[in-house]
C-alpha cells in the first residue's frame, strides 16, 4: 500500500516540479503569457483547468480503452477527445450554473475558454500515451487511478506555475529593459529564466519521496 | 492588375506584415515545443500548413452553411478530420517524424493560428482568397519556425538539419535545446522585430491570445459587478 501511495505521490510531485505543463512542455503558454497579469485571474484560471483536466481525463481514458482501443479505432482518438472536451466544458458549466452557483461565479468565465486550451487536449492524450500500457500488467483500476493523478497534478502544476510567473511579472514590471525588450518580449526571456529554476527539479521527486516512504 | 495585385497581397501578408508566429504571435506552443532540431520545426510546419490550407478552404466553402451559434464546433469538428489526416500520412511513412513531433501533432487541433485564421478570415473571405492566406500564414509560420530551430539546433546541438557545424572540441550549450531555450530565443527573436519595426517606424501593439482571454474576463467581471450594482 505504501508503495502505491509513493508511486502516486512520485507521479503527483514530477507533473507539478519536473514536467511543469507549462515551463517545461510547452502546454497552455497562451493563458500563461496573457492571464498571469492579473493574480485573482491566475487563481481563478489554475482552479477551474484543475477541475476540467480531471474531468476529463476521468472520461477519455476508459473512453479509449474501452471503446477506440477495444474496436481498433485508435486514429480517431484526436477527433473524439476535442469534441468530449467541448461537450463536457459545457455541461460542467450547466451544472455548476444550476447546483453550485458559488462556484459558478467564481469558475464560470474561465470554463469557455479553457475548451480551445491545449493544456487539456495535451494532458489527455498524454495520460493515455503514458498510462494506457498499464491496464494490461497492471489492471484497469490502477492505470486509470494513475493516469487522473497524472491529471491532478499537471492541474496543480498549471497553477503553480501561474502563481510565480504573476509574481515574477510584477517585479518585471518596475524594471527597465532595453527599449525593444518592453512588454511581450521581457515578459518571454523572464519565463525562461523561470523556466531554468524549474530544471533544478530534475530527479529530486523520486529522491525525496523514497527518503520519507 | 488591380486584382492580381490584391492576391499577391494576400499571399504576402502571412510572411512578414502578418507573421503568425511574430506579429499576430498566434501558436506559441508549438512554437516553442517543437523547434529543437530543424527537420522536426519543418514537419511541423508543412503539417501545420496543410491543416491551414484545407480547412481554411472548407470553412470558407462553409461559410454561408455553418450557423454562427455552432460555428465553433463545427470548426473543430472540420480541423480534426485535417489533423487526423496528417497524423495517418505521418504515422504510415515519416514514423521518425511523428514520434518526435508527438502529442504536438494532434495539438494542432487546438492551435490558434488555424483557429484565428478561420474566425478572422475563412469566415468572411471566398475560397480562393482563403487558400491564399492559408499558404501565406503557412510560409510566414515554416519561416518563423526554421528561423528558430536553426538559432537553437546551431547553438545547442552544433549542428544544422543533423550535418555537424561546430567541432566536438567547443562545448555546446545544452540549455538552447531545452525549455528555457525555448522561451529565450523566442523572446529575443521578438525583440529584434520590435527593433525592426521601430527603425522602419511600422510599430504595432502586440496582442497575445492570452490578452484576449483576459480581456474578455475582465469584461465579464465588470458585467458581473454593474449587474449586482443595478440589482442593489
């Protein structure tokens, strides 16, 4: 049991530090480089991609074992993951708006424009690449399990890296660069400096997780 | 001639005066993701030019079809059929390719450049204008992209499209092929544009998609609070 736990908290810890979605792959860079101007916007923005990401996750995977991979219709795992997330983004919205209004108020701008967001597509086709081999050795249930903490935490990631880079811009902008580095460009050179601190994480996960287990 | 003039127009406008990638700064994803080694931002950008220019054609084929409610998903719905093409042709003949391009492959789908080119023009424009801009935003994005690779393949793998430039003997500098690289080179590019501009005094105000996106929560919030406001 406690080997299972250490794995989750290995695949957890790695999504948020060492595969940041977005300062290391590359995932959601629009939100990033425009959202994380404004702090409440940032919070509002990592919450509600946490929520989506889990979700659907929750729903692509056994979709693509159990429906695409048991038929052989692997190549239309694009087409249907894009239109699964479209459809769910909106009944997570309808949802909310009639059971949960609070939430709704605070979550419900950000979920239309996360549906267009690669960061989603991304971690669902991720989750299946990386954790669909699983279900063989392994057993439905634990590949399954792994791949939404794999979601979870490349949510928490996304808000994570959000939250330092609105820090990190606020400082930015009492700067004085270079006359042609204003704006877009500094805001690009600062992220990949963020970036850098982010390689320091390299192989630290796994180290401290099985020093505490 | 007056007509002939406009096309070419058209055509021109993705390379340089509306550069995707460096203007209009649309796709910074794949932008950055893919452009370690030069023959993967080529792929790329061939992939993500043909996606561009068939569905550019059938959104504006369309365009008097799709009702502006669903517009959307019917857009999707028509860029994932391209995608799942080029995924298909890639998988089948070029695999060395499609393992290395990865999950940016099938990110196409949700790329803005294909996205706002629809909204912004397929939607409005007759099929031959759209394949036009397609091929354009296609060139201007391929350039952008080799552009990039070629900066970072010299400089942190010593090489150019895998034929060794730099001896052994000089350490590379590892960092340029990494994330952090990614965004350096690609900050450093729009800066020299921005330089560019202000010297040939063309300079534009560049908005992000992610300005959009605040933009419009800003607005939603203001709408929010007006609305609580007129009902106290």
């Amino acid at each position: 049991m406690s080997a299972q736990l250490a794995t989750f908290a290995t695949i957890f810890f790695s999504m948020i530090l060492v595969n940041n979605y977005v300062l290391v792959q590359f995932l959601g860079i629009c939100p990033f480089l425009g959202v994380s101007k404004k702090l409440d916007s940032s919070v509002g923005m990592g919450m509600a991609v946490i929520v989506v990401m889990v979700i659907a996750t929750a729903v692509t995977f056994p979709l693509q074992i159990f429906l695409l991979d048991a038929n052989n219709l692997g190549y239309m795992q694009t087409i249907i993951f894009i239109l699964v997330i479209a459809v769910l983004v909106q009944l997570i919205e309808i949802t909310l708006k009639r059971y949960i209004p609070a939430l709704y108020s605070s979550l419900g701008v950000y979920l239309p424009l996360i549906t267009t967001n690669c960061c989603v597509l991304g971690v669902t086709i991720l989750a299946v690449q990386d954790y669909s081999g699983l279900v063989e050795s392994s057993g439905f249930g634990l590949a399954y399990a792994e791949a939404l903490v794999c979601a979870a935490g490349a949510g928490v990631g996304f808000l994570v890296a959000m939250l330092l880079f609105c820090g990190v811009r606020q400082r930015v902008e009492n700067a004085n660069p270079p006359e042609s580095f204003k704006g877009l460009p500094i805001t690009l050179v600062s992220a990949a400096i963020t970036s850098l601190s982010f390689m320091g994480f390299g192989g630290l996960v796994e180290n401290i997780i099985s020093a505490i287990m | 001639m007056a007509e002939k003039q406009s096309k070419w127009k058209i055509f021109t406008a993705g390379i340089i005066r509306e550069n995707p990638v460096l203007r209009l700064v649309l796709g910074c994803c794949s932008a950055l993701a893919v452009t370690t080694t030069v023959s993967g931002a080529l792929g790329m950008g061939l992939s993500m030019t043909f996606v561009l220019v068939c569905s550019n054609i059938v959104i504006s084929a369309l365009r008097k079809v799709i009702p502006g409610k669903v517009h959307l998903p019917c857009y999707i719905v028509i860029i994932a059929t391209f995608v799942t093409v080029v995924e298909m042709i890639l998988h089948a003949y070029l695999p060395d390719l499609y393992k290395s391009l990865g999950v940016f492959l099938a990110l196409i789908v949700v790329n803005c450049i294909i996205l706002g080119r629809a909204e912004m023009f397929a939607c409005k424009n007759t099929v031959i204008d759209s394949t036009l801009d397609g091929l354009g935003m296609g060139v201007g994005y391929i350039l952008t992209m080799v552009l990039m690779s070629s900066i970072r393949e010299i400089i942190g793998n010593g090489s150019w499209m895998g034929i060794q430039l730099i001896p052994d003997s000089i350490d590379r500098m590892n960092v340029m092929n990494q994330a952090p690289g990614g965004f350096f080179v690609f900050g450093c590019l729009m800066a020299l544009c921005v330089w560019i501009e202000k010297k040939t005094n063309h300079p534009i105000e560049r908005k992000t998609c992610g300005d959009v996106m605040l933009e419009e929560i800003e607005q939603s919030k203001q709408d929010e609070t007006a609305e609580g406001g007129a009902q106290a």
